[in-house]
C-alpha cells in the first residue's frame, strides 16, 4: 500500500535520523554556511524574539503603556473638570474652616498653601441662596486663613461640585509630564534590547554548530508561544536556558537540538533552525 502524504498538512518537525551505532534519534544536521553568515531578514526579526531581548523590549512596552494611562487620566481628569465649569458659576467663597480650625478656636488661624489643605467654605449664589462647600484645595501660592477669600466654580444645581478658579492647564501639558517622567526610561530598555539583540546578531554570523541536549522545559512567561528549555553541550556539563519556539515542534527532555554557539560564549546559544524557517 502507498500512503500519500497530505499536501495541506504543514510539519514543522525536523527531518529525523538514526545513528546506526547508538541507535539514538536526532534532527538532521542543519546547513548553516561559512562564519561570517550574512543576517538574512529572517534571522534579524528573529533576533527581537529571543528571550534577553524580548525581556528589555517588553518592559520598555509596559513603560509606554503606563505612561499612556496616565496621559488618558490626565486627559478624562481635565475634561471633567471643563465640563464642570462650564455648567458651575463663578463666586467668592468665605473659608469658614481651614485644616479643622474654626474662627471660634483661632481667628487669625491660616497655613501656607504649599501642600493641599482640607477647608470648609462658605459662598452666595447669585439667586441670593448660601451654600456651605466642604472639600480639599490643592496645592497653591500664598497663605489661607479663617475668614479668607477663595474663588471658586460652583455648581448651583449641586454643590457639592465645585473647584477653586484656576489657570486652565494646556492640553500638551497633560500628555507631556507623564511622557517626560518616563519616556527616557522607555528608551533606556529599548537601547538594551537593542544591544542585547546585537548580541544574538553575533552569534548567528560567527558561532559554530552544535549538537544540544534538552535538559528541561517550562512555559515561557514572557512569551506563550515559545517554551525556556534549559540545555547542554558537548564538552560543558553546565545547563544553560535559551527560548525554543514552538513552531518548530514541541521539545521533550532528552532531544537533541543544533544549536548555534560561540566558543566563549556557551550560554547564548541560539536554536539553529529557527533562524532558517
């Protein structure tokens, strides 16, 4: 009976032999060239994939999303704020109680405006009614005292929504202070990744073939299509840890798998074929 293969099916497992002596199964060596080895457009994207550069890319990720968030909340905090003086109105407020003290305890009682203070105040509408305001002022110039003025949006429909008058911030400003805080650390771990990615560069034009051993295999927690195999060499009974994507095949203990080394360099080994395919 002659079995024909499906030609849809796509096997991304390596070509196997057997040694005819040992009778131990491995992948068919892997053709790599003469060092130093041109970097195909394969093995430069590849490169970024690799565990010690995608540790630095990702994080540098996850600081220019956060700066993101906090520009968003920035940007929502603001619009708030317009959309509540737009509907508010504009009054003079009587500061009846600053940080706890009341004109009863100490008249002449007020405090530097150089961190937020809790008040109490106490305004007229411009219907006639009083509305008493209760509340934190931010951080601001000068002194506030017990009986002190405070120009505040109100508004009249319900007071408990009111803010001190105050220079309206630019929209720039509120994008540009969390980038600024943290975009020099984002470009810091890009510069590692790209160092490192370097690095990887390297041992693809200059290192030499190998024959590894899979040792152990865990899931990647930085990459879900990739397992952090940890592997030997001939000659070296230290274990190292590489990423092996799981495209090429699922890695078992035991396996061997041509890797690429540098002669100093051991523990930068990459996996052969998956510079290749």
């Amino acid at each position: 009976m002659v079995r024909v293969r499906n030609p849809q099916r796509v096997d991304h497992n390596p070509p196997i032999v057997t040694d005819v002596i040992t009778g131990q199964s491995a992948p068919a060596p892997v053709a790599l060239g003469k060092t130093p080895r041109e970097i195909t457009s394969r093995a430069a994207w590849r490169a970024w994939a690799e565990m010690p550069v995608q540790f630095w890319w990702k994080s540098a990720a996850i600081v220019l999303a956060i700066a993101a968030v906090v520009a968003i909340g920035e940007l929502s905090q603001e619009i708030k704020l317009r959309e509540l003086v737009h509907r508010s109105v504009r009054v003079k407020a009587t500061a009846v109680e600053v940080a706890g003290v009341t004109a009863q305890r100490n008249r002449n009682f007020g405090v530097q405006r150089d961190d937020a203070v809790d008040v109490k105040l106490s305004a007229n509408l411009p219907n006639g009614r009083t509305i008493e305001m209760q509340g934190t002022l931010p951080k601001g110039k000068g002194w506030l005292k017990v009986g002190g003025d405070v120009d505040v949006y109100v508004d009249p429909n319900d007071p408990t929504q009111w803010v001190e008058v105050a220079e309206q911030r630019k929209w720039w400003e509120l994008v540009a202070l969390p980038m600024i805080m943290l975009l020099p650390i984002a470009v810091l771990l890009l510069a590692l990744a790209w160092w490192r990615r370097r690095q990887i560069l390297q041992v693809w034009r200059e290192g030499k073939a190998v024959e590894g051993s899979i040792v152990s295999c865990t899931h990647s927690p930085i990459a879900p299509r990739s397992k952090v195999c940890g592997y030997s060499i001939p000659g070296d009974r230290r274990v190292f840890k590489m990423m092996y994507p799981l495209r090429l095949g699922q890695p078992r203990v035991g396996d061997i798998v041509p890797l690429i080394v540098l002669n100093d360099r051991p523990d930068r080994a990459i996996v052969a074929r998956a510079y290749q395919t």
